[in-house]
C-alpha cells in the first residue's frame, strides 16, 4: 500500500474523461457545474430504490452501491461515467519529506485492476447530519506503471526510474463524506463535499525494476526489504495515503451521483 494505494489515489491524480466537477468549501457550498449530460428521468435496472423513512435504510443503500460497482466498472453512458476496470492514470506525484519514510518523484502511465471487485460492506446515512459512511474491501488490486522515485525506506536509500508492479491483498477501506444535496438541471442530486478515509490490508508485494541505475544486487536489496517491511512502511505512510485515498472515491462518487436525482433513489415515501 506505500505505493500501491498511493498510485490508485493521490492528490495530484489525473483521471482520463472527467466530465462532472463538484466543487465545495467547508460549508460554504457551490453549486454543481452543470456538462452535457442530464440527470436520469427513470430509474435503470442497476439502480436500486430505497426510502428514507425505512428502518434499513443503511442497508437497502448498501444493496444500492453494490449494485452499482459492476455497471460502473464497464462504464455507465447514461450518466457519463467511463470504464475504470483496468482504471487508467496518467500520472501520480509523490512527496513525502519527513518520518522514517521519505520520498519524491512520480508514477506515470498507471494501469490498475481490481476496482471492480469491490465490495460494499455496510453504509450508514445520517440525513440529519448530512453524513454518509461506507466501508469498501477489495479481495486484490494489481498494479503497473512506470516511476521515478528518490528518497528512504526506514533503512535504505532508493533511488530509481523504470517499471513498477505492485500487488495488494484484502484491502479494507472506511470512508466518512459530508454530502449535501444541490440542484442540478433542476433536480436534487446528492454530492460529497468532503471525505475522510482509513484502511487496512493483509500484505502487498512490489517490485521496482532498474533501482540504483541498473546495480541488481542493490535494487534486489530495496525490493526485499521493501515487501519484508511493507505494513511498517505502510503504517508511516497512513495518514498521507488516507488523504489522498479520498480523490479518487470522491471523484467517482461524484461523477456518478451528480447524474441521478435523489427521487429515483433516496426517496422521500
């Protein structure tokens, strides 16, 4: 995950085909900048009904997201989302300055699969409040990219610029959104102004090929300590990678609920 979530999702990420911007600052809210594309009139077999008055609500709208994630993966054309499974990234930068683990560079030409695979745990929707949580785990995410990386693992230098792959398994994600609920095209779409992530996983394997220009037995050196110490360097990394982790799912988020009135899915009777 010090790479592999950092990679997925990072504040300077470049998503291809975003069509949708939601913009929003603390709680002064802007509206949503309208594209092309209408907001949906009839609710489509992938979209899941639920009433807000329903004692399980929460879960009724899990069932709604889980619905969703297959649909979403190839691409929704009614409300503009594109494929993300394999999701493709053009470019991630990395800086880290300070702590045991210090970085800078990027990874670019990001290749990511596994996305679609996600599994919608639980949610919790307090309209009150204007909060949604849900709790995301994906079983693996493989990743490809090119990077160019300099800095220190606890121990060890790196130094670098080829190919990366990375390899994460039982990646278990916890989001808290601030959502609210704007106009658009005169309809009232629900939109996450912010969020808040945290996550665990089981193990990561990553190698980084041509470290140190080339020097095999350095670069064999870095990779095994590397995975040897992967949660550790993870653990130092967390707070970092959770920020940035909320881009790209406030992105998605966004892009897809900004098209759907909240009446053919979060329905008042």
């Amino acid at each position: 995950m010090l790479f592999g979530t950092v990679i997925i999702v990072c504040a300077t990420v470049i998503v291809s085909n975003c069509i949708v911007t939601i913009e929003a600052t603390n709680s002064h809210q802007r509206s949503v900048q309208q594209d092309q594309i209408p907001p949906l009139q009839i609710a489509p077999v992938w979209l899941n009904a639920c009433k807000k008055k329903d004692p399980n609500l929460d879960e009724c709208i899990r069932m709604t997201f889980q619905n969703m994630f297959p649909y979403l993966a190839k691409g929704i054309a009614e409300i503009g989302t594109s494929p993300f499974e394999p999701m493709h990234i053009d470019r991630v930068a990395l800086t880290k300055g300070q702590g045991a683990v210090t970085l800078s560079g990027a990874f670019t030409n990001l290749i990511v699969h596994g996305p679609s695979n996600t599994t919608a745990l639980y949610t919790k929707m307090d309209l009150k409040k204007n909060r949604f949580d849900i709790g995301l785990f994906i079983p693996t995410i493989k990743v490809e990219s090119k990077y160019d990386l300099k800095g220190n693992l606890l121990l060890l230098p790196l130094v670098g610029v080829g190919d990366a792959k990375l390899y994460l398994k039982n990646v278990t994600t916890y989001v808290q959104t601030k959502i609210y609920f704007p106009k658009y095209m005169n309809e009232t779409v629900m939109v996450a102004s912010s969020m808040k992530v945290d996550f665990n996983l089981a193990a990561m394997r990553v190698n980084l090929d041509n470290l140190f220009n080339g020097n095999k037995v350095l670069g064999r050196t870095v990779n095994q300590f590397l995975n040897q110490n992967a949660l550790e360097v993870v653990d130092d990394l967390k707070e970092n990678i959770g920020e940035n982790l909320s881009t790209i799912f406030k992105q998605i988020m966004n892009d897809a609920f900004s098209h759907i009135p909240t009446k053919l899915w979060l329905q008042d009777d």
